[in-house]
C-alpha cells in the first residue's frame, strides 16, 4: 500500500532503507595493446568473464564497432543490473561501467586489470 507525503505517493519500497546494488566503474590508461581496444571479438572474452566470474545472468547483449579502428562500445543487460564498456584505442583506454547485486568487485577488478597487462588503471566503487 501506498502512503502520502506532501501530495506525492511514496511506494513501500522508497520508505526503505535499503543497500543495494554495487557500482563499480573502471577506467583503463595507456593499454599497451590497440587489439582489445579496436576490435570487439578479441575484446569481448574478456568482458565474458567477468559477467561469468560476478555470477550474473545475461539477458540480452550488444555491441557496436566504430569504423576505422576507432573502437567500439559493448553492452550487457544483466538480471541484476548491467555492463557496459567504451574503448577509446587513440586515447589507449577504456572504460567499464558494472552495476550489480551481488559478488565480489574485487574479482572483476582482477578479471580486468590482468587482462590489460601494462595499462594504469582507475577505479571506483559505489554502494547503493
């Protein structure tokens, strides 16, 4: 049931305080490799694991390349929230957007920094 503050309906859930969901956003810098950056199908295992390693499920997925080599963007729909990823091969970096309910940020973190070898790496968590 609904309740009433100041002429707006507040649904249940809003009069909750509830903690959910994790962000977690991860900027690469300086990738050593243009290969995972300008083309998507080496690109896209990586982001494979670590949709798999966070447990989520896929609901649906896309992804477009830009031409020339100038990078592409790719994007999970996730049960639980979703990922998305912009590579930007000129400037040598990505960034991943990972938003979810559950698991370990620190294992997509690993995923991702081991994955790019010899790249800077920023990051940041957010819990909602």
């Amino acid at each position: 049931m609904s309740s009433y503050k100041d002429g707006m309906r507040i649904s249940p859930i809003m009069n909750q305080n509830i903690e959910r969901g994790l962000h977690v956003l991860v900027h690469g810098y300086n990738v050593p490799s243009r290969e995972y950056l300008t083309d998507m199908i080496r690109g896209r295992p990586v982001w494979d694991r670590v949709v798999y390693h966070i447990q989520c499920s896929v609901v649906a997925q896309t992804g477009h390349t830009f031409p020339h080599g100038s990078g592409y963007c790719y994007t999970y729909l996730l049960s639980e929230g979703h990922m998305t990823v912009h590579t930007y091969p000129e400037r040598r970096a990505f960034f991943v957007d990972l938003f979810y309910d559950q698991g370990n940020h620190s294992e997509a973190i690993d995923i991702i920094t081991s994955a790019f070898d010899g790249a800077r790496f920023s990051y940041q968590i957010i819990q909602h």
